[in-house]
C-alpha cells in the first residue's frame, strides 16, 4: 500500500490528476482534500488502511497536479461536484465511498445528496456533508461580488507567477495554515508546486480565494432536505482542536457542532457515526493512527474495535 499510481482523466479542459492506491478489483474510495491542498494530503493515512480497496484520490480542478480551468470558468461548489462525477464515469464506478477533509468531505457530501444511489459509504474528516448557513446570510451576496471581482481582477492581471525559495515557499504555506506541520507542509508542496530554474511556483490557479467565495451556503431547511436523500452510512469524525466554519476560527463554540450532529442523527439514525479524536484539523495527515483505525472498521462494516474510542455527542 505504500505504492501508487499517477492517473490522468479527460476533461474538457484538460486533465484531472490523481493518485491510485491498491488493486483494480478493490472496493473503491474516492478520497477529496480540503482547499488548497492535493492528493498528497492522504499519503500517509492511505497506507494504514485496508488493502482490499482500491483508493484514488484526485486533485481538484486547478489544484496539485490538475488542470486549471478554462478562463472565464468560475472555481464554484458545484463544479467540483461535477468533477466527482466526471472522475467516477471514467473509472467507471457505480458505487463507490467517498473519503474527504474539510472542503473535500462538503464537495463529496453534497454529490451523495444529489446522487445517492452511487454511495455507499461517507468518511466526513473534520468536515460537514453540506455548508450549513450559521450565521453567514448577511454575507452572501458580499461573497458572491467578491468572487467575480477577483476573477477578472487574476485574469486581467500579467503579472508573472511568482518564483521563490523552497524554504521561503514552506514557511508561507506554514503561516497562512497553522494546522499543517514543517514535515506534511513539505509533503503538500511536492505536488503543490513545481521546481523551476531559480524556485518554486505554486501549482493552483490564483483565482482560486477563499472558500467562502464558492461554497453555497444552505438553509437548516435545506441541509435537513437534502441529507435525507443520502443512503450511505456517514462517518464524521470531529478533531477536538479542529476548524468549524470558513472563517478557520478555532472552535471553542460547539453549538455548530452540535446543532450539525443533532440533525445528521435524527435524519440518519443508525447509519450515522460520530466521534471525536484528539488533534487539530489536519489529524489526518499529522497523526493519520488516530483515525486509521476507526476508517478502517468502518470501510469493512463492523462494530468498533474494544481500542477504539466512544462516540461523542
């Protein structure tokens, strides 16, 4: 399970990437990192897992390895949506299970809504299955005009990508991502940036801003709507000194947590697990045994192990 494959798949404007773990005839599991990382973002969780799956995990359209979008083609919630769709066609998958982290687990939560029949499983890794509005109405229509603005802005701008140390690249990766250590930082630039003759430059495409910009945020309504479509069975498991909105503040207030778990379980009933395990957002990738365990039994389907931790409401 430490070997892998690179994957290119056709898109109309260009290339998705992504990395192949395990056999053809597995199980599959669709793996989605969170924004602004890559596939490398599940190198080190994907090892420990079972090895009777075949795990792909891709690259969003202009991040890591993928192609940028075509200019003019906004980076929208629902487009990587549609990425899943256009992944699992060419894979050729009827049903599968999605694992994904933060803005991964949203994407991969709201294609589960809109196609159930295609999931079997839903691993949500500090993350919720929808954006749930929590105070953000006052906001969205800002976001929104702030979202065209700065795409026109990036695509009339000739300024040329900057190039610049590896250190220098590490340590600005670092500061505007606190939950990410020096080691899985290094791990995320591999595919993340690419060497030229005097530096790096940073792979994803600068129209990319913040989440915020794309996510579409959703009535209580809404989101109780849509996640009683699902037929998977959904893991969320919640880092104690993990994120909670976009915003990235760091979530002391667990109101949303609890108001997201209350309706995942009074919707989903059994189908749904949720627990809490020491760690920041990144537990994943920082201390991926935290959390190897509790996937694993819940890829297989079986009860938790004896050393596995309760549930936490």
């Amino acid at each position: 399970m430490g070997l892998f494959s690179e994957l290119k798949l056709a898109v109309p404007w260009g290339h998705i990437a992504a990395k192949v773990w395990g056999s053809q005839q597995g199980l599959p599991v669709l793996c989605l990192h969170g924004w602004l990382d890559n596939a490398n973002s599940f190198d080190r969780l994907i090892p420990l897992l079972p090895k009777d799956f075949q795990y792909v995990a891709m690259d969003f359209g202009g991040h890591g390895l993928s192609s940028h979008y075509s200019p003019g083609f906004p980076y929208y919630q629902q487009n990587f949506v549609s990425e899943i769709r256009r992944v699992t066609a060419a894979m050729k998958w009827n049903r599968f299970s999605l694992m994904g982290h933060s803005f991964g687990g949203i994407v991969g939560g709201t294609f589960s809504c809109l196609f159930p029949e295609m999931v079997d499983k839903l691993i949500l890794l500090d993350s919720s299955p929808l954006t749930l509005d929590s105070k953000e109405i006052s906001n969205l229509l800002t976001y929104k005009r702030k979202a065209i603005e700065h795409m026109l802005q990036v695509e009339a701008s000739k300024k040329p990508r900057q190039v610049v140390s590896p250190e220098e690249m590490l340590q600005g990766l670092l500061k505007n991502n606190s939950h990410v250590g020096e080691e899985c930082g290094k791990l995320l630039l591999q595919r993340g940036a690419t060497q030229e003759a005097t530096g790096l430059v940073l792979n994803r495409d600068r129209r990319i801003a913040w989440p915020q910009y794309c996510l579409e945020f959703i009535s209580r309504e809404m989101f109780v709507h849509a996640i009683r479509k699902l037929q998977a069975h959904v893991l969320l498991i919640k880092a104690t000194q993990g994120y909670n909105d976009v915003r990235r503040e760091n979530d002391a207030d667990r109101d949303f947590v609890l108001l997201l778990n209350s309706m995942l379980k009074s919707v989903l009933k059994e189908r749904f697990q949720f627990v809490e395990v020491p760690g920041n957002h990144y537990i994943h990738l920082n201390q991926p045994q935290l959390v190897a365990g509790l996937i694993s039994s819940f890829l297989r389907g079986r009860e938790k192990t004896p050393d596995e931790p309760e549930p936490r409401a």
